[in-house]
C-alpha cells in the first residue's frame, strides 16, 4: 500500500511540474486551452514506472544484484575496448564521415553544418577532456577559452585583413597564454576551489568582452567576419560550407591523434598520476607545477582552435555564445563520455549536440526526454559510456614460475 501512495504521489509531482509545458497550448487567437489528457497520460505512465522503479531497488537492496546496462548495450560498448574491432569501425566511420557532402539526405548546407558544429564541440570536449579527464582537475570556465580564440580570428580578420590560416596559430598561441596565466595562480588550489576560481575567469572574460565596446562591439559583438578562402579564392556558400567541414574533420583526426599519443607518453602518464594522487606522484619525483601547467596550456590550446572555426563558420561572434552553460555543457560531455577516455568523450560530444539538434521535432517534448536520458545514464552508467582503458601488464616470468610450482 506504501509503493502504490508513494508512486502515486510521484504521479501528481510529475503532473503538476510539467502541467506548463505538456498541459498549456496557446491558440492562435491568444486564448489558452487544458491539454488534461496529456497530463492524464502522463501521470498514468509515471505511477507504474515508479512502481516498477521501487520495486526494482527493492530487489537490489535483498540481493546482490547490482544496476547494470542491458547486455546488449554492454556488448556493444565492448566492442570499442577491442582494437581490431575498433580500427574497422574507425576505417569505416571516418569513409562514411568523408562522404557526407556528396549524400542525397546529409550533403544540404543545414546537416552539414551540424556536423561542423558537432565537430567544433569535439574538438572542445578533448580539449577539456586533458585537464578534467586525464589531469583530474575540474574546469568550469572552459568557455572562456573558446571565446577567446574566437575573438582573436575576429579582431585579426576584420581589422587586420589576417587569413584563416595565420589566425588559427594565433588564436592557440593566444589562448596558451591566458591558460598559463590562469595556470599559475591556482596551482596550490584543487577540487572545489579550483572549479570557483575558472568559473570567476570564464566570467571576467565575458564581461570584459560584454563592457569593452570599442573594440569587441559589447553586445552586439562582430558581424560579418571573412569565411575562410581556398587558396585565395572566394567560395560560394555550398562550397564554403563543405570546405569548412572538411577542415573540421582534418581538424578532430588530428586533434585525436595527438590527444592519444599525449595520453601514452610520459606526460599524459605524469598528468594521469595527478589526477589519481598528487601527494603520492610528487613524491615519485613528478614536478608538479610543470605538469599543472602543461595541462592548462594544452587544453586551452584546443579551446582556442575551436573557437577559431566557430568564428570562420557562424561569421559573428559576442559574448551570449561564451556563456557558462557552455562551460558545463562541455564538461557533461567529458562526464558522458567517460573521463580520460578519448572514444567515449568523442561520442558523449556528438551524442550532447547531435541528439536535441534532431529532436526538434518533438519540440514540446524534446528537453523532457533529453533530461530523462541523462539521469538514466547517469543512474546505469555514472563513470561514462565508455571508461578510460588503464594499462595492465602482465609478468610472464613469475607466471612461468607459478606453473613449474
């Protein structure tokens, strides 16, 4: 009798929390009608989930059953964890991504520049993905970067006449120095401290960026910066679009490759000592506030790229775009993903971007399901889709001696 009141008053919270969005319909002539059987729908399924939901825990809580993913989505999961598995799927996935722009259904200038900007956020979630992922260390003004590189192609094309191609080292060698800047002075800090102190720098620079109007425009921030040339010529938008698309895809290959050679050298191996305990890996002789440094400066290097090509492809840049739900948007990725791990991060970017973008057409519904799927994920699978791999070794010698004893 407890389960069924419990889940019954679960059923009117639900219905009473969503009434405004799923109850309400606005007529064209501004009167408002009662959408009840919505509601009713709504409450009814809610009132046997949740029975179903308590009924389960309760049966976790007598046994020793833990919660898991379906078999089948573990399966599938796996399958990234095995290299030859994964470099066919790769090999595949990346003739299939090259032969986007010639499809008939994804080759229109709108798919394609979805995918660009599915593109840029991976690029920004590896990025963070080497400070929070492999360093261990929490970034909340993440987008402070990303707005800084973009500023940087603004201010350089529009008022210096600077190529695509000369503004894209700037906008990293940029974005270093301020990652270095920020990097010195919480280098003692950790944890909670750190996470107050970048999210105080994302916010500095977005006023700074909002207040100083001579040179960024406030509010109304850049318009019309130069779309990068091919070799000088102007490209009409199509080919514009493809062109930049093709850029962003060279641009996320090369981003992970170098993402996973960094992971398994001695630096990615130091940063990932940091994140698991940094009393002990300084007393392994580990310099700390060089490998602090190096992760604040790479991943801001990586902001900074992203927020070039953000420039190049929405030809407008101000500061509503640099917010702090960007910030926590691009960390929900690296936790999605899973942290430290380069697949995952990859596939928690496209699936944070890709997924609302193609639910528009449930725009009523669209946020409600989106939410609901991040809560089961994080319920099911709170360390990520896909974990970061550990490496393992294996002594033979003392194996072969175990089996001659």
């Amino acid at each position: 009798m407890k389960r069924i009141l419990k889940a019954l008053l679960v059923a009117v919270w639900f219905m009473v929390l969503c009434s405004p969005i799923m109850g309400l319909h606005v007529n064209p002539d501004h009167s408002i009608s009662f959408l009840w059987e919505r509601l009713v729908a709504l409450g009814i399924g809610i009132f046997f989930a949740s029975l179903a939901w308590d009924w389960y825990f309760s049966r976790v809580q007598t046994s020793a059953v833990r919660l898991q993913m379906p078999r089948a989505v573990s399966d599938t999961l796996a399958l990234f964890r095995q290299k030859k598995t994964r470099g066919a799927l790769l090999a595949g996935l990346l003739a299939f991504l090259v032969a986007i722009p010639f499809l008939p259904v994804l080759g229109n200038i709108y798919q394609i520049s979805i995918l660009i900007s599915a593109l840029i956020y991976v690029m920004l979630a590896l990025g963070l993905n080497i400070v929070v992922g492999l360093a261990g260390q929490l970034v909340l003004g993440y987008a402070a970067f990303y707005a800084i590189g973009a500023y940087t192609y603004a201010l350089l094309t529009t008022y210096f006449g600077f190529g695509f191609w000369i503004c894209l080292p700037i906008g990293g060698i940029m974005t270093i120095l301020f990652g270095l800047a920020l990097g010195f002075p919480v280098l003692r800090l950790r944890g909670d401290y750190l996470a107050i102190v970048t999210l105080g720098f994302g916010e500095i620079v977005r006023l700074i960026l909002l207040n100083w109007v001579g040179i960024t425009g406030g509010s109304h921030g850049i318009s019309n910066i130069p779309k990068p040339g091919f070799f000088g010529m102007e490209l009409s938008l199509q080919s514009n679009t493809i062109y930049l698309y093709y850029l962003c895809l060279a641009a996320v290959i090369v981003t992970i490759l170098t993402i996973s050679r960094l992971k398994n050298s001695r630096v990615g191996l130091a940063l990932q000592a940091l994140r698991e305990d940094e009393i002990a890996s300084e007393a392994m002789g580990i310099n700390l506030t060089r490998v602090k440094l190096m992760a604040f400066a790479l991943s801001s290097a990586w902001a900074g790229f992203a927020g070039v090509f953000f420039a190049a492809k929405t030809s407008f840049v101000n500061p509503a775009s640099f917010t702090f739900m960007e910030s926590a948007m691009m960390l929900s990725m690296v936790v999605l993903g899973g942290m430290g791990s380069i697949t995952g991060v990859t596939l928690g970017a496209l699936i944070l971007i890709l997924v609302p973008e193609y639910l528009r057409a449930f725009a009523d519904y669209r946020m409600l399901l989106f939410g609901a799927t991040m809560v089961i994920m994080m319920i099911f699978r709170p360390q990520g889709l896909i974990t970061g791999e550990r490496r393992k070794y294996h002594i033979t010698a003392l194996e072969g001696r175990e089996e001659q004893a």
